[in-house]
C-alpha cells in the first residue's frame, strides 16, 4: 500500500486518520501540525501522498501542498470557504470536509493506482530514451564506416558486430569505441 504523511493542527483529525490508514493497510510515515516541518520531513521521507489538513500552524495547507508538488502527491482537506480559493493548476486533490472515511481511502486508492501507472510509463520512457540513444550511436557509426571504407551499411555493421565480440561488449558501446577510436 501506500506510504502517507500527515499534517494538521488537528490532533483529533491526526489520530482519526492515522487509525483509518494504519486499519487500511497504509504506512503513515509521521504526522505534524507545522507546514514548515511538513515540508522538511517531506523532502527526507518522500511519502507516496500527503494528507493535508487547511490550516497549519505556521502556514496553510494550500502553500503546503504548493511546494511539496515535486515530491509527493497531496491531498489537501477544506472546507466549503477553502474550497472556493483552491488554485486552478495544481497537482494536488482538493477534498471538502467533513469527508467520509470511503470515500478518503478510495481517493487514496486511485491516487495510488495513478502514481503506479505514472512510475511504470516514466520508467518505459527512459527504456525508451536509452534505446533511441543507443540507435542513434549505432546509426553515426554505421555512416563514418561506410564514408571512411567506402563500405555498405551490412559491412559496417558486421565490423561493429565484430568489435563488441571481440571486446565483451552491447552493439551500441562497440559503436561508441569506434566513434572513439575513429575522432583520434
């Protein structure tokens, strides 16, 4: 499940939450009535999501939330007035209070289902990214060959098939080795 962090001047709320999550099978990392020590423990813990509540100590929920965007997903509790001064372009879910338990976890639930997704299609870009890389080396290896020999591409990429045997390495390093090897 997963890992939640609280803030609210609220002690009530806090412990109510703390319950709720902790029955639901969440990790509550901490819990805190200050935006200020929000923030900082925030940025050392990195929680899946922070549940906010609007009024803080030193600051509001809203800025809170604000400058965690970065590093968590927040959910920032309000009521009726705070909900008509929540900012249009923002990362984070905006719940009105009073709030029922379900409907608190299933938000929970579908925020963590999005950040799953989120993480899976970040990483599959990356793969992406590091493969075009890798293509994109192969490919300006390819072309030096074939200008420098007076080869076709089939020869050039046998003689890079060769040099990553015979050196234990992928195509795209042995394309870089070549690339080396032919600025010198």
């Amino acid at each position: 499940m997963s890992t939640i962090f609280i803030a609210s001047q609220n002690v009530q709320l806090t412990d109510r939450l703390t319950v709720l999550l902790l029955e639901a099978g969440h990790e509550v990392l901490g819990v805190s009535a200050s935006g200020n020590e929000t923030i900082r423990r925030c940025r050392q813990l990195v929680p899946d999501l922070v549940v906010l509540s609007q009024r803080l100590q030193d600051m509001s929920g809203l800025a809170t939330a604000e400058i965690l965007q970065d590093v968590s997903q927040c959910i920032v509790l309000l009521d009726r007035a705070g909900m008509e001064s929540v900012p249009k372009s923002t990362g984070s879910v905006y719940l009105e209070m009073p709030i029922s338990p379900e409907l608190l976890l299933h938000t929970i639930t579908v925020l963590s289902q999005v950040q799953t997704k989120v993480h899976r299609l970040s990483n599959r870009i990356l793969s992406l990214e590091s493969m075009l890389k890798e293509s994109k080396t192969i490919l300006r290896a390819k072309e030096k060959l074939m200008a420098m020999y007076q080869t076709d591409e089939n020869e050039a990429h046998a003689f890079l098939r060769k040099v990553a045997m015979n050196n234990h390495v992928k195509l795209a390093e042995a394309a870089q080795i070549v690339l080396d090897q032919l600025q010198e």
